[in-house]
C-alpha cells in the first residue's frame, strides 16, 4: 500500500533544482534578437512637465526607440485599471507613463529601448526634461486637511473614497453606557516589500498572429492578462500570453499591471522584436507597489467587568499617487473581515478614508489588511490592560470567541477554532510564570525586559473561486495544472502529496504547472492565503472527477459493475478476482473512442472549478519577550513563542517555513522596516538598503512554534491557509513586549517601528536613560 501523504513533513520536491542552480528566473531566458529598456523616471515628487526633449537621445546609435506619453497616446493605448471592488470611488487616470505632470519620486517619464542596458541607460541621460516643481504632500491624514497640495483635479480634497461599514448607530450607544472607553492613536507604517528577486519582464510580438507575450517575474497572471487586455491594449484576451518561470518572492507587490508590463508589450510591438527589462534595486524602492501606511483612530467600550461592548475604528489609509490594482481593498475590504479579531465583540463601526499622496502607491503586501485590522484590536486591549490594572493576558482571555460557531459583528461566519486553548498553550509554552524572574535578571544587568502577547485573526480566502486540471501524460506522468501561483511556499510539493494520496502514486509521479496563460485554463494565483483552500479543493474535485470517469472506463474493460471494483495504489480491482487495470492503462484507453462506453468523452484528464467563496479562519497567539538596552535603545528579541492553528496540514515541514518567514517579516516591520518620506520635498530618504533595515539573521531568536490541528469543515481537505498568518500575528506581539518593558521605565508609548533612535528618545524624554 501506497504510504499517506497528507501530513507528511515532506522536503520540497522543487528544492532539488534550485540547490543545483537549475532554477528558471526571467534573468535566466535569453530571446534572439532581443532589445534592452530602461525607465527614466521623475525626480520629483510633484511637478508639471513643461518639455521634453529625446532628440538627442534617440540619436544615439543602437537606440531604438525613445518613447513618451505622447507616443502612447497616439497608438491608444489604454490606462492602467483598479479593479479593487470599493464604491464608491474615484479612479484618476493612470497612464504608463506621465503625460503632464509626475506625482511621486519614480514615476516613470520616458522609456528607452536600445541593444543593451548600459546604453538605454546612456541614452535616458541625454532625455532632457523640465519640470515646474509643486508643492507635494506624503502624509495621508496631512493629505485630506483643506491646506494639503491637490494631487488630482478629480478628486477633491485628495479624497479617494470614504466608506464606512458595520454598525455605527450601535456603536456610539454602546460607548455612551460603557463603563471604560479607551482611545488611542495606532500608526501602521508603510513598509517597502523587498523581495529577493526584482520585477523583470521579456516581451515579444508575433506579427504572424498579432499575438504579445509577455514572461514576467508575477503571479496572478490570468487577471494581469485580463486587464491588460481589456483596459490598455483593448485587444482580444486570446492575443495576450503571460507566464512566469520560477519566480524569488513576491508577498503581493507581483501580482498587480504595472507600467513597465504595458511599456515591455507595447515596444516589443512597436519594434517587432523582443524587450527586456530588469528593475535595479533603487527601481523598486520608487517603483514597485509598498504596503501597509494606515492611521488609525481606535475606541474601545468596555464594561465595569472588563467585558469588550463595542470598537469603533476611524482609518486613514495612505494609497499613493495612483491607485494601484487593488490598492483600496486590503484597507477596505480585507480589513473590515478580520476587524475585532479573535475577541467576541458585540458591535463593531469602520469609517475608512483613502487618501491620494505624492508617494508610491500602495498596495497589498503579506496579510493585505488583515494585520492592519488585527494590530489594531491587539494594540486597543493592550492599552484598555493598562489602563484597568489588568493583565493583559487575562483581558484576552476573558473576551475570547469560546464558543462555535461564531457570527462576527462584520458578518463573518467562523465555524471553528480553539482561540482560549491557543492562549493557554502559548502562555504555558513561553513560560509566563517565570517571566519575573527573568525580568529581575535583565534589571541587575542594566536592562528593560518584556513580555508581550498577541492573538490573531485570519480570515483566509482571497479570490472566490478556483480552477485546476489533472491530465495523464504519455510519459508516465500525471499533469496538475492550478490557477493559484507559487513563488516560494512549496506547491509544487503540496500539490503532489494531495495528488498522491488521494491517487495512491508516488510523489514523483506529478509534474506541476503554473502560472502560464497558454497552458493553464484559469486562476486567481494566490493571495490571502487561498492557494490550498481554493486550489487544493480544485485539485481534489479534479481528481474525484477523473476518478469517477476511470471507475466507468474501468467496469466496461473489466466486465464488472462499478459497484463491484476497488480502488487503491493507482489501480482498479474487480471484488473477489485478480482482474485489474491501472490509471495510466485506462488513461491510453481513453485516447480511443472505440474503447469508450456510451456517453464517455475521450480522455481521461478533467478541468474543474471550484466555485466558492467560503472563508476559513487560521488563528493562534503568540508570546515575545525583548530585553532593551538603557544607554543605546536597541531592542533584541529574546524568545518568541507561536501556537497555531492552520486546520488539517498537508505538509507541517512547509507550513512551519511559512509561519518562520511571515513572522520574520512581521518582526522587521515592529522593530526595523521604517519607510521614510521627507515631509516638504516628498523624496524617499529610505531609498536603500543603506537607509532600509530588513531583519537578518542575528536580529531573530530560535522560533518556538506549534502547530495545532483543527480541520475545517469549509473544504473537503480540512485547510485554513498558513501562508500569512506569522505576517499578521508578530507586530502586535512583539510591540506589546517593547511596551511593557518600556513601561518600567515610564515610558507611555511608542509606534512601529521600535528602532533604537525611537526607544533611546523615548527613554531620554522619561529620563530613563542609564
């Protein structure tokens, strides 16, 4: 018997190519013939454009094209869509490039295609440009003031929408009855997403069928496909073909239409021949989407007891420049899912306003407003702790959802979960009770010490829908081929053990696709951490389809009912005899319709949707302890603690990696990551790894984290979704340990991130100092 492969803490199948440099990354593809660009962009921040002269730059020789707006414009192509679904709102037009006027340091103003990088580069400095500086605004709430800049004459007051949602009337009536109303201000600070590989792209133009294609280091690839074609080159879908080789990370920025997809397809048509491009480091600080920026207003009711009555939350949330693809959805749409977290809380009011900024846009990054909306939560109870002489731990406890199902006061139906078990296991685990003494050995030495805790919420499921195919291959192998994309979590290998089980082959038996328009039928990619929720409910509908049409192709061979044939290792087996076929036999019998029984189409492979829009509910908390240093402020995390609950695990060995990296990047974003705008001139003076703190090695204690199964019942494989979850829980963690070990020197307060400047002023204004 085949061994189970759900559950097995199995090592990436995909491992073994890129430890032996056999990864394919679009660096790695060279096309004949081929072209190189390169973006000039604005320097400024806000500022009309008087002229534009490329005379001397494309006279250059081996330049092939210098190209403006105006060139653009003269083909009609298209502007650059938002398809976030938030009404109502205003969509100012965003062309590839700037027409009249440059609205953040980096929009792209001319582009220049040439025979190599160095001299498109060369050429972009002959480009000369002048501009009529503006005064600029980087700060959302400073951006809706009646003073602020206006970046957009189509809306005023550099408002993009202004939403509210849940119960408002409720809420202002439960703040008026509370015993305690706790208010607070909660900055959640951008962050620049900085994966391992930049975006890259190679575009081609086939003449012959007047057919673009595009391979680009992204992933939701159909809906890029579609609003490529759609809403820019207003071209049949079938004359656009997008896929993407292996692809160095992408936490959300890779998934949206960008400028330089549109300018690669574009030249490459102009031209007829293929364009490459490569962004720089330095391109993505200014270029690529950022995440996060929100500034919260939040109020907590609260009753004599302690017990939560109410949570209003007033959100200003920082967009950019541009709306990006679905820029107002994480700080509306996503957010207002997970508001209250994992707390019983009876009624809940949103009021959420989008401002227009002279800053990168902004856009969904790992958690996608989830960790906004859980920050908040966590940072209100911890602050209501404090005020009522309560330990915090105990306050959370005290209103946690104990009971299944639970209704949300934002509509969210979760049908299960151990939220106070998590607790209690994290406490336990981190020990919490020894926690005195360890905070007595920090003091002789000098040092604050403290503990935090924080919960989380995720409410996991991004796109409804999902569609896979499984197909038997001539080779021996089975094809699975899904809609969501990887670029780093492991479903190469997950996809297998699914297959795997449920067809009882070997592991090896399965070649994975992805992420190619021509070669997959549909897909929404990834994104809230739907890939096995959504995917892996596709694949298993697949599989039961194929399944169910080699049981009747299987009977007619055998001469036997289906009743009477049993299925195990790949292979069918009438009742009581030796009589049996396997998979890959009736897969070659498939192929002749003269082998058929009535009514069966050829073939044995199916394509599947999976229509749904069920969301399921990862959760967990998780306990942080950090030991501050008095003269310098550096903060270093010495314990961390997780206890998680991701429902059934298809892999644990892939589910631990990706709470490991989604914590670290929470970490970075609590305690380094500061994206730093100048106030007056709108330049970005954390322009660079030089200026940018990403969390390394030895900024990271041995992580202590367990995982809790306890499958949903909202898809056959039991999943939630773990691929965010550590991104969500960690700030609001990690921040409560650097309060409450600020506290004991006085210290009433700090935001994100708790960098040793901040700590060490914090200190000096408590004189607190060594």
């Amino acid at each position: 018997m085949t061994e189970d492969q759900i559950g097995r803490p199995v090592r990436r199948l995909e491992d073994i190519r890129f430890l032996l440099g056999q990864g394919r990354y679009v660096d790695d593809i060279a096309r004949s013939g081929e072209l190189h660009a390169y973006v000039l962009r604005s320097p400024h921040a806000h500022a009309i454009i008087t002229r534009i002269d490329v005379t001397e730059a494309a006279a250059l020789a081996g330049v092939r094209g210098v190209f403006t707006a105006a060139d653009l414009a003269a083909d009609g192509i298209g502007t650059l869509p938002c398809m976030a679904p938030v009404k109502p709102l205003i969509v100012p037009p965003r062309t590839a490039l700037a027409t009249d006027r440059v609205r953040h340091v980096g929009d792209p103003v001319a582009f220049i295609v040439a025979d190599s990088a160095d001299l498109a580069r060369e050429a972009a400095e002959l480009i000369e440009v002048e501009y009529l500086p503006l005064p600029a605004v980087v700060d959302g709430r400073a951006a809706l003031a009646t003073d602020a800049p206006a970046i957009w004459d189509q809306a005023p007051g550099n408002l993009a929408f202004h939403v509210e949602r849940g119960d408002g009337k409720a809420v202002a009536r439960a703040m008026a009855e509370a015993a305690h109303v706790i208010e607070l201000a909660i900055v959640n600070n951008r962050v620049v997403v900085a994966p391992i590989e930049p975006r890259t792209g190679i575009a081609r133009y086939d003449a012959a069928s007047d057919t673009m294609d595009l391979q680009l280091a992204g992933q939701g690839l159909h809906g890029i496909r579609r609003q490529l074609a759609e809403f820019v080159f207003k071209v049949p879908l079938e004359r656009i073909h997008l896929s993407a080789p292996d692809v160095g990370g992408g936490f959300g920025m890779k998934n949206f239409v960008y400028p330089e997809w549109v300018l690669l397809l574009w030249a490459a048509r102009k031209l007829g021949r293929p364009v490459r491009w490569i962004a720089d480091r330095a391109e993505e600080f200014v270029a690529g989407t950022q995440g996060r920026d929100i500034d919260a207003r939040a109020r907590l009711a609260l009753d004599a007891g302690g017990r939560i009555l109410a949570l209003d939350v007033a959100m200003v949330a920082n967009l950019g420049a541009y709306l990006s693809g679905n820029g107002p959805g994480a700080s509306v749409i996503a957010a207002s899912t997970a508001q209250g977290g994992v707390y019983d809380v009876p009624v809940i009011h949103v009021d959420v306003r989008g401002a227009f900024t002279n800053t990168v846009p902004v856009d969904a990054y790992r958690g996608a407003g989830k960790p906004e909306a859980n920050y908040i939560i966590e940072r209100a109870i911890e602050q209501a702790a404090r005020v009522l002489g309560r330990d915090p731990a105990e306050l959370r406890r005290q209103n946690l959802i104990a009971a299944f199902p639970h209704k949300t006061a934002m509509g969210m139906a979760i049908d299960s979960g151990g939220f106070v078990d998590n607790l209690d296991a994290a406490l336990t685990r981190s020990d919490k009770a020894g926690f005195a003494a360890r905070r007595e050995a920090s003091r002789e030495a000098g040092k604050l010490r403290g503990i935090g805790v924080g919960c989380f919420l995720e409410t996991s499921r991004g796109a409804p829908n999902e569609g896979a195919e499984v197909r038997f291959e001539g080779d021996g192998q089975v094809t699975i081929a899904v809609g969501t994309e990887s670029n780093g979590q492991g479903h190469e290998t997950a996809y297998a053990q699914i297959a795997a089980d449920r067809l009882g082959l070997p592991l090896r038996t399965f070649r994975y696709v992805q992420a190619d328009t021509a070669a997959v039928k549909s897909g929404a990619g990834h994104g809230g951490a739907r890939s096995m929720h959504m995917g892996g409910t596709a694949v298993v509908k697949a599989i039961d389809a194929v399944l169910a049409k080699a049981r009747k192709l299987a009977a007619h061979l055998l001469q036997a009912s289906e009743e009477q044939l049993l299925f195990a290792d790949g292979r069918f087996t009438v009742r009581g005899s030796d009589r049996s076929v396997d998979l890959f036999a009736l897969a070659q019998s498939a192929r002749d319709t003269a082998n058929l029984p009535d009514g069966m189409t050829p073939g044995l492979g199916e394509h599947v949707m999976n229509m749904s829009d069920v969301f399921t509910f990862p959760s967990g908390c998780h306990v942080a302890e950090v030991e501050i240093d008095r003269e310098t402020g550096a903060t270093s995390l010495v314990r961390y603690v997780a206890v998680d609950d991701y429902g059934r695990l298809i892999n644990p060995l892939l589910t631990e990696g990706q709470v490991q990296g989604g914590v670290a990047q929470g970490i970075g974003q609590a305690l380094l990551e500061h994206t730093v705008y100048d106030q007056e001139s709108g330049q970005l003076t954390s322009g660079s790894f030089m200026d940018y703190a990403l969390p390394r090695a030895d900024d990271l204690p041995a992580f202590d984290i367990a995982l809790i199964e306890r499958p949903t019942l909202a898809n056959p494989l039991g999943v939630k979704g773990s691929g965010q979850a550590g991104c969500i829980a960690a700030p609001q963690t990690v921040m409560a340990a650097v309060l409450d070990a600020l506290a004991q020197a006085g210290v009433a307060g700090i935001e994100m991130p708790a960098t040793p400047e901040r700590v060490w002023r914090a200190l000096v204004k408590a004189g607190a100092t060594a």
